[in-house]
C-alpha cells in the first residue's frame, strides 16, 4: 500500500491542516483546488492565502490542479474536504468513476436532502465498498495542527487494514492516531457535536456561564450516546476520544466555528447576518436539520437538538427556547 497516490479534494482549513501533515511526514500528494488564483498564490508565496496562513508548504511535493477530474485519475486514496453541503454536486460533476479508489471523509456531516452518512452516500450513489472508507476525527481544530500542537485523531474503518496504513500517513511528533471499527457511529458522532457547540455557542451568547454550559455539555454527551444507540447499536465506549472528546473541544474552542455561529445567533443575529459574519462554513447549521429530520424516525429523546432547530429553522426567540430546554436539563 506504500505506493498508493493521496489525493486531497478541497482548499479549506482542515483540508490545508491534512496538507501540513502529510507534508510534515514527508509524502507527497496530489491537491484539488477550484480556484485557480488560489493555486497560483501557493505556488508564489507558498500559503494558502485564506485559510492557516501561518503553514508554509514545499510545492515541489505537491502537485496541484484546479481539474477534479485529473486528481482523482492520478489518486488511489482519495481525501474528501469539503463542506457536506457541496459533496454531492462535487462528485455528481466526476467523469472518472471512484469505485476502486480509497476514501478518506474528512467531512463532519450528512448529506442534505437524503441526511445519510457520506459513509452510505458514497455506497449507494458511487458503489464505493464500505470496507474502502475511512472517516477521521478528533479531537482535533485545524488551527492547532499549523501550530504543531499535539492532537489525536481518530481513523474509523471496518477495514482494518487500510485504516491501520492511513494512521501511519498521518502519525508524527504532533500528532497521535487512534483506531476505530466503528465507522458509522464516528460519523453521526462528528455530526451531532458540532449540533452541541451551536447550543453552547447560543447560551454563551444569552450569557449563561461556564457552571449552566458544563451542564449543557454533560447533557449533550448523554443525548449523544442515546441517538448513537438507537441508530448504530455497535459495542462504543461514549466517554472515548472520538465521542466525548471530539464533542468537548468543538463545544468549548476559541477555533470552534460552531460556537462561534451559535454564539451569533444567542446574541440576535440573524442566521443570515451569522452567516455573512463568519468566512467558514458551520456544518452544524446544516446537521441539526439533517438530525431533527432523521430523528421523526427514531423517535429518540433529544431536547438540544430539538431547541436548536426551533431556533435556527423555526425562528423561536433563543432565550425563551433555552429557558424551555432548561427545565429538561440534569
């Protein structure tokens, strides 16, 4: 497997962290960019010029392309790093099939419209074989792999194999790697977090404390393994790095841009204005619909998510719905 070619697809700040990792171990890949400007200014200056600035690259191991097209034919393991909500029309727009290639999801969501995991998409549109994916989590903020601070990420494949030969891609002095079979409670994990960081994002923004958002958390951790549970009965460890940590470090990180969007919205922005305001996109906007929706089936007790949504899609007043929540909570 040590020939096998990596591809990255997208030019955002975790896709630019996996680029410094892979850069820092010495492998060179391939990089799909859309925007050609943007190829050109790292070619020039050698950063991406909006997202980690700080992360210096040696372009004479990267080989770069604006054409989607060519990095997959040149690629055998493909890295997917690019928001939930343009996955779908990204690789609907591929004349080069993917079904023999790896696949690394590096994408914290489901896909809008169907809300299934990227995990099943891939399945069921592309005829990926599942045992070809991998998805990754953390505990990890892109922010912190460009500053060389240590993080752990966690690789969830039912091939155990191939997930083993992709942590030794990733394993360095700054980062450490864990292994997971459970592929699709990763996946819902990494989603139903970033759900969790817009609520304690909106009761920063109402001006709730650190006691109230400890409360918060706990709860959600509880609301978390419940969903999981229902959905993806599988033998899991809630408290984990995967699940527990991951959903610690995107409730309560400065780099969290979920928080920071609820915290927007607990302060009376509009979606829209919070939108507007943040460069990046906050995949939790997105998920707490794919959630609430996905959830008319289960039927599982998730009040957070409920308040989320009410907030975010029903327009309800974020103080009187978190005073609601309140009475839930313990």
């Amino acid at each position: 497997m040590h020939d096998l070619k990596i591809g990255i697809l997208g030019s955002g700040s975790w896709a630019t962290a996996i680029a410094k990792i892979l850069q820092t171990n010495n492998i060179s890949f391939n990089w799909f960019i859309r925007n050609q400007e943007t190829i050109q200014h790292i070619q020039t200056y050698k950063n991406n010029p909006k997202y980690l600035t700080s992360v210096e690259f040696d372009t004479n191991s990267i080989h770069f392309s604006n054409d989607i097209d060519h990095i997959i034919e040149t690629s055998q393991i493909i890295i997917l790093a690019i928001p939930s909500a343009f996955i779908r029309e990204t690789l609907e727009s591929l004349a080069i099939p993917i079904y023999k290639k790896y696949i690394i999801s590096a994408i914290k969501g489901l896909i809008p419209g169907e809300n299934i995991l990227v995990s099943d998409f891939l399945v069921k549109y592309f005829n990926v074989p599942k045992n070809q994916i991998v998805a990754i989590a953390g505990p990890c903020h892109a922010e912190e792999i460009a500053q060389e601070r240590l993080s752990y990420l966690t690789f969830a494949g039912h091939n155990i194999e191939f997930t083993n030969y992709i942590t030794t891609c990733f394993y360095n002095r700054f980062v450490e790697t864990i292994v997971s079979n459970d592929l699709d409670g990763t996946e819902y994990a990494a989603v139903l977090k970033n759900i969790y960081a817009l609520a304690t994002g909106i009761s920063h923004g109402l001006r709730y404390g650190d006691n109230y958002q400890a409360v918060l958390v706990a709860n959600a951790a509880q609301e978390m393994e419940r969903f999981l549970n229902a959905v993806i009965p599988h033998d899991r460890d809630i408290k984990a790095s995967a699940y527990l940590g991951d959903l610690l470090v995107t409730a309560y990180s400065q780099y969290s841009r979920n928080r920071t969007f609820g915290s927007l919205i607990g302060k009376g922005h509009s979606v829209r204005a919070a939108q507007a305001e943040m460069l990046m996109i906050a995949e939790g906007y997105y998920a707490t619909r794919s959630i609430y929706e996905l959830n008319q089936v289960h039927k599982t007790h998730l009040p957070i998510v409920e308040t989320v949504y009410s907030i975010l899609y029903l327009r309800e007043n974020p103080s009187r719905a978190f005073q609601r929540l309140n009475k839930i909570l313990q």
